[in-house]
C-alpha cells in the first residue's frame, strides 16, 4: 500500500509543477516546504500571452496594430488581457472590422486601453474603487470587494471580471478578463 501511495504522491507533484510550469512558475519555492510559488524568468508580456492558448486573438490583434515592439518594451506594464472567449462575445463582425488595416486607430486605442504604465498586483489592491489611467489616455475603474461569491468577481476593471490575477512577465504582469474593455468614445 505504501508504494502505491508514494507512486500516487510523486505523480501529483508532477503533475501540479507541469501545471505551474505551464504559467511560469518555478517549483522551486515547493522543496524547502514554501508556500508560494517563485516567479521563473518568464518572457515579456507579449512572449508569455503568445505562449497561451487563450490569447489567440489578442495577439493577432496586437500584431495587426504594430503594438509587439511597444509591448516588449522594458515597461513595467499591467495587461488586462481578454480571452478569446471575451472577443468571440463581442457583437459579430466587431474583431474582423477592428483587424482591419484601415482601422488601426481604433484597433490600437481598444488595446492600449487593457494596458496600465506601471506594476499593479492583486494583493496591491485594496477593497474599494481605483480609478487608474490607460496608456490609451481614458481612466478605467478598478474594483475590488470583499465578500464575493462565483458570480461576483473579487476584482473587476469596467464591470470585467479578472478571471486570472498576477501572470508574471519580465516586463510586468497580466490579468486575465472575462470581456474586453472599449475606451470612451471621444
């Protein structure tokens, strides 16, 4: 019974650092009984949401407004990354119009829009409201509650739930969102 156990347990560690590695964490921190994983070195903003499989379409996005070089910029940025799933939600025809190359205004206002200068980290939030501004220009409103349920999300920017906090990059940090944020128009 013992050696099943233990062939059971070293299979668990494997998988949860192959899970953890896959978001670019260390393992490291887990050998001498931390708590908390280690960031790895993982690549820039652009690298590690170009390593996901749920960033298709914000990379392609990010491509077609020539935002890559900005992007992997020394920084630091916070990105609020949307899923494909929140693109896909947007009205039909809404991501094919925005990649078009006459609109590259738009399509590189919506994007700079998800991007704050600077570092901002879950746990630097306090409960209540902050409004910070863009490197679009236009302020977003990030909430933070306490109390919250599956149905309210802990952290919201612009009503968007973060479904994903604290992805690190070298050149920052990325929040996953449930929807993608359109700037004011104006």
């Amino acid at each position: 019974m013992n050696v099943s156990r233990n062939a059971f347990a070293s299979t668990r560690v494997a998988l949860v650092a192959a899970t953890l590695a896959v978001f670019g964490f260390s393992t490291a921190a887990y050998g001498g009984g931390h708590s908390k994983a280690e960031p790895a070195a993982p690549g820039d903003v652009v690298d590690v949401a170009s390593g996901a499989d749920s960033f298709t379409t914000l990379v392609a996005a990010i491509q077609a407004a020539e935002l890559v070089d900005a992007l992997k910029a020394e920084g630091p940025f916070t990105v609020f990354a949307p899923t494909d799933e929140a693109f896909a939600a947007l009205p039909e025809g809404t991501v094919e119009n925005l990649l078009k190359p006459e609109n590259k205004a738009q399509l590189t206002a919506v994007l700079l829009y998800h991007v704050l200068p600077g570092k901002v980290m879950n746990a630097d939030l306090k409960a209540g409201t902050l409004n910070a501004e863009t490197l679009q220009g236009a302020t977003i409103e990030i909430v933070k509650t306490t109390g919250w349920t599956e149905r309210q999300r802990e952290v919201t920017v612009n009503g968007a739930g973060v479904v994903g906090a604290d992805i690190p990059a070298s050149n920052g940090v990325i929040h996953v969102i449930d929807a993608v944020l359109l700037p004011p128009e104006g």
